[in-house]
C-alpha cells in the first residue's frame, strides 16, 4: 500500500510534464514514449482537459533549411516533426534542393549565412563569432568572384570559371555580365536588362 502512496505524486509529475511537452510540440506518442505513459490515456487527456495545442511548425523555416541542405532526419528532430511529415508536406510542396553553382552558390551561401545570424541568440558568442567568420569569408569569395567577372568580361575562359558555366548558355552569360556591370556603376549597359 505504501508503493501505491508513494508513486501518486510521482505519476502526478509525469502527467504535469506530459501536459508541458505536449504545449511544446511534442507529439503524444513522443511523450509517451519518453515518459512511459499510455498513448491512448495520453491522448484522452489531452481532449479532456483541453491541454494548450501546441505551435504549428514553422514551415517557411523547414523548408528553407532542407533546400539549403539540411538532412531530414535532423530537422525532424530540431522542429520536432516526424521524418514521415516532411516528406509528405516536401513532395505536396514539390520543395526542390538548390543545385546553385559558381556565384549563385556564392550568393546563397551568403544570404544563408545572413539568415542563420539573424535567427541565433546573441548571447551566443561562439555561434555568433563562427558564423560571422563564415559570412566574412563568403562574402569576400563573392566579391572577388564579381570582381574577375567585371575585370575580365570578354575573356571566356575565366568567365566560366567565375561563374561554373562551361559552356552553358552565351545568352545567360552576357546576361550576367551585363547586370553585374550595372550592380558596380559600369558603362556597359546597351543590353537587355535581366
């Protein structure tokens, strides 16, 4: 009888600390799991007594993340959203990874970078002073990167390179060029614009 009064105010806990995880956004098979509770009582419960619903995902967040790269698994568990809903939500959504190359990668790596250092704590120095390293380093990738195009505009070979084209279209390479002549103030200006 004794274990019987002594497990009450434990069992009481668990069931306050389910209430919590779940207004968190935990799922209540997670919960249960976690905290060895029955799914069925958990999930009456939380109908009956109006348990707090928790906070939709960010879906804008997800989604720019798992283009930018990130792997399933892991925002599934950071956004607490099973691997099965993301992919369902991915393939409705038709999401699509980035396959930018040259200064297109350069270019999003730096808005990602911006990004990500706008959304972490800043009491978080050491996240704060790597990712703002990373962000100085790409930046100054991209700006010499449009440097040698404006430098070098006619010569084609490191046109390619500046851009990870080999090859591709004359007409998108003139494109390029053309804008990021208008984007430093330069005279060459007679094209279409982009």
């Amino acid at each position: 009888m004794s274990d019987d009064h002594n497990s009450q105010p434990i069992l009481l806990a668990k069931w306050a600390e389910a209430r919590t995880l779940y207004g968190q956004g935990k799922t209540t098979r997670q919960i249960a799991h976690a905290l060895d509770l029955p799914v069925a009582e958990m999930t009456r419960r939380a109908l009956v007594e109006h348990w707090p619903a928790p906070p939709p995902p960010d879906w804008s967040a997800i989604r720019d993340a798992w283009e930018a790269g990130k792997p399933m698994t892991a925002l599934a568990a950071h956004f607490g959203v099973s691997a099965a809903t993301l992919r369902k939500r991915r393939v409705r959504e038709d999401w699509q990874r980035s396959h930018a190359r040259g200064i297109d990668a350069l270019r999003l790596a730096v808005r990602t970078l911006e990004d990500t250092l706008d959304r972490i704590d800043p009491a978080d120095t050491v996240a704060t002073t790597r990712l703002a390293a990373a962000l100085s380093m790409a930046a100054g990738r991209l700006r010499d990167a449009e440097k040698q195009i404006l430098e070098k505009p006619r010569q084609r070979t490191d046109l390619d390179e500046a851009l990870g084209l080999d090859g591709e279209d004359e007409m998108f390479r003139e494109q390029m060029t053309q804008m990021l002549m208008r984007l430093a103030g330069g005279e060459e200006t007679d094209a279409a614009p982009v």
